[in-house]
C-alpha cells in the first residue's frame, strides 16, 4: 500500500517534510517548523535523520512548537554527554564510544512521548545506516514499523566514535548522516507533491569554530561535517524528484555540541524557513492543487481524515 492511499485522502495533494542532521545546529529545526506551521503547511510524512529525526519525532508524538522551545532551552552538555571513563583511562582503543548511551538514550525516552512507529501523527520516517552493510535503513518504512521508536531515534542519532551504535534486531545502527545526511529522495519515493526539507548540516567550508588543538573529538567532528556536507551536496545537485523547498538556517560557525546557542539558533531556523516560504513558486502551485482538490469535493474526505487522525492519537 503507498504512504498516500495508506495516509492521506485518495488524491490529496502532500507535503513531505525533510529534516536534516546537524548535531544541536538542529535546534534551527523547531524554528523553521513554527514558520511552517504559521504558513498553513500540514505535512502529511516526516523524514528525519539525527536531530531531525528526534525533532520530528517529537512532532509527530504530539509536541506544539510552543512545547519544543521551552524543552529545547532546557537541554544541557549532562543530559547528552557523559563520558565513557574506560575509554578514556584503560581501554580507548577497545571501546565503542567516547561517551556513554545512556543519557541520550534517556533523553529520547524521557521526552518522546510514545514507543511506536504506528502512534505517530503524521507518519516518521528515521534514517539510521547499518553498521555491517553500510546502507541507510528507514525505520517507521513498510515492515520497519514495528522496531521501538525510542531505539530507532537513538540509533539515527549515534554518530560513530562519540556514541555507541544501538543493537536492533540483532544488527548495528549508527547514525543516519553517515550515508543520508539530508534523505530528501528517499521522501521522493512515498510519492509526495511537495518537499520542504531543512538542512542544518556543514557547508563543508565553514571551520563550525573547531580547530585540531581542540583534540580528539573536535577533529572527529571535523571530518564528519565534511563527509556529510559533500554528501548532502551531491544529492541537491543531483535532485530531479518532485517540486522541492530548501530551507537554509545560517548555521555557520556553530558546532555539533554546541549547547549554549539555542534561542539564537530557533530565530535563525524561523527567519530562514519564513524566506524560503513567503516567495517559494513550488509553495504556490502546491497550493493550487490544494484548492482544486477542495474544489473537486475533497474537503471532506480531508476533514474526516484529520478527525480520525485525532481520534487515532487519543
């Protein structure tokens, strides 16, 4: 069954939205999802990878943009970073990770509000990368549904060397951006009219205010916006899917883990996504196909669907 007849009214016209990985730079996401909102934009799918797939799945466990920036705030280094002492002190070579899982697995639990794929108003889509095959996997697809949501979101979020890959199934996840940093054409195959999709990743020439004498981790994080910037370049250039918004905060200069730049970094997702809106052709003609369907009786077909949508989240 496709994301649309299984999702939406038959012929409805969808937005697919797209957040992208970026580390705390994804706090930009909760601002550009307020303009979104404010824009009149219902998505019908979400597809997050790292912070956006925890973004987006706390938008689709039922969390308000008015909710997201208060717990946004609030989030501190100690609820995502502990340090994995054996690494450090005895065995850093044989460890998994620099830090530990645990609070930002904790995190994931604490504050997404159900377990399940099938709980989620709209549908998510969680980007994670098999550790053995080195292919991006798509939880919250076809028969990926049924994985627990809270392990899927950790996984999309385990960025290799600093978190320890999660175990599902019997295999090894690490996070999504390794492979699908911005997994726009993976939302071009759930058959939507319109992408809008948030990238919060490196342009690959910004220094994201790392420098080697910072050490270890700094460098790691270097490397990986890198790897990822090129990744997310490549599939921009390459794009011939549907009608597509790209939305860009100006995130240049933070880092990955930066926690101290939040509130600034929601302004700049907010301001970024009401330019990419207020003048977006792809936005207009989305909306006339919108009319033209209501226009054709689709109305209320659409209503019945958002108010079983509404009985289904209770």
């Amino acid at each position: 069954m496709s994301a649309r007849t299984e999702h939406s009214p038959a012929g409805s016209p969808r937005v697919i939205l797209v957040l992208g990985g970026g580390g705390m730079k994804g706090m930009a996401h909760i601002g550009a999802y307020k303009a979104i909102e404010e824009a009149g934009i219902v998505p019908a799918e979400i597809v997050g990878c790292s912070i956006g797939a925890l973004v987006g799945a706390l938008i689709a466990s039922g969390r308000t943009w008015k909710e997201l920036v208060p717990l946004a705030l609030s989030v501190e280094r100690d609820d995502v970073v502990a340090v994995n002492r054996r690494a450090v002190l005895f065995r850093a070579l044989k460890e998994q990770s620099v830090w530990q899982r645990e609070r930002l697995y904790e995190l994931v639990r604490r504050e997404i509000r159900t377990n399940s794929f099938r709980a989620l108003r709209p549908p998510l889509i969680v980007v994670a990368v098999d550790f053995h095959t080195g292919q991006p996997v798509y939880f919250g697809h076809e028969n990926l549904r049924d994985v627990p949501l809270h392990d899927a979101v950790y996984a999309s979020c385990a960025l290799p060397v600093l978190f320890p890959p999660m175990k599902i199934n019997g295999s090894y996840y690490i996070d999504g951006g390794v492979a699908d940093p911005l997994p726009i054409e993976h939302a071009a195959e759930h058959d939507p009219d319109l992408v809008i999709a948030v990238d919060v990743g490196s342009v690959g020439e910004d220094f994201e205010g790392l420098h080697p004498d910072h050490g270890l981790v700094a460098i790691h994080q270097r490397a990986a916006a890198i790897a990822t910037a090129q990744l997310t370049i490549a599939t921009l250039r390459a794009w011939t899917g549907p009608p597509l918004i790209y939305i860009r905060p100006n995130v240049a200069g933070y880092s990955g883990f930066e926690f101290g730049a939040t509130q600034r970094l929601i302004e700049e997702g907010y301001r970024a996504a009401r330019r990419a809106l207020a003048n977006a052709p792809e936005l207009a003609k989305f909306r006339e196909r919108s009319s033209a369907f209501i226009s054709r009786g689709g109305e209320s077909d659409a209503s019945q669907h958002v108010e079983q949508q509404g009985r289904d989240r209770d």
